[in-house]
C-alpha cells in the first residue's frame, strides 16, 4: 500500500527521474540520445496517452479510447510505432515477437497484466489503485515472460 501510495505522490508531483536515455519529466518522456524514428514515435505515443484514466478493456474496441487498461495502453504505443496490427491481451503478449529482452523495448507479460520497458523505462498502468498509463520509476519484474519486437 505504502508503495502505491508514493507511485500516486510521484504521479501527481510530476517527479522527475532518467537514465541515460530518456528522462522523465512532470509525466512526459523526453530522449536524451539520438533514437530510431520508430522509437521516437513509440515515445511520442506513450506520451499521448501518459496519465490518461484506467479503464478496464480500454483501447481494446479502438487504439483511440478515454482510458487504456494495461494490454490497452502496451497495444496502443506498440500499434502507433508500427509494431503492432491489432490489439492483444496480457496473455497474447506473452507469445508477441521474440523471446528475451530487447535492445529499445521489452514487454513483460503474464496472465492479467503487462506492461513496457522502453529505453530502460517502465511504462505502466496500475488498476489496483486505478493509476492508468504513465512513466514508471520502480521496477517490476518476477513472474513475467520477457518479450521484444523483432530488431528493437
């Protein structure tokens, strides 16, 4: 409780943190490297939809929705760089392009949840405490198959 508690805090005061790729600032991601074009819209995407309502099946019925569940938001910036034809649920995700984790973007799914890892950086949903799509300080890793897109 206490760790969702300081993801709601960090949301709301606009944290700011970065790796040496993308820094994220009052929730919007900016590229501190030259990236391909297809992660820049990837980026630019989740962006977009960064802090928008969780919505349970969200992005599902069409990539353009009010609020984006966790299969939702991951489909969404996945269909907008191209990478992506329709959307997928958590469990699909878990078969979804080649196995191990990429060198720009991992997704990590089971059954009932996955989210991004773009450029080092999570982008996630939280339906536990309703917190839709957003940039992600902390990790979250056991329990998940690891997954990239085919050269990314």
């Amino acid at each position: 409780m206490v760790t969702i508690l300081k993801l709601i805090f960090a949301i709301a005061m606009g944290t700011t943190f970065a790796n040496e790729r993308l820094e994220i600032s009052s929730g919007q991601a900016h590229w501190l490297v030259e990236a391909p074009p297809v992660l820049k819209t990837a980026v630019a995407a989740a962006n977009r939809i960064s802090g928008m309502p969780y919505k349970y099946a969200g992005g599902h019925g069409s990539f353009d929705d009010d609020g984006y569940d966790c299969s939702g938001a991951a489909s969404y910036v996945l269909h907008a760089a191209g990478l992506l034809e329709e959307a997928m649920d958590s469990s699909q995700f878990m078969e979804y392009g080649e196995p191990g984790a990429g060198e720009w973007i991992t997704v990590h799914a089971r059954a009932g949840h996955v989210f991004l890892v773009i450029a080092g950086i999570r982008f996630d949903t939280t339906d536990a405490a309703n917190v839709g799509p957003g940039w992600r300080e902390l990790e979250r890793a056991e329990g998940f198959v690891i997954r990239h897109p085919a050269g990314f």
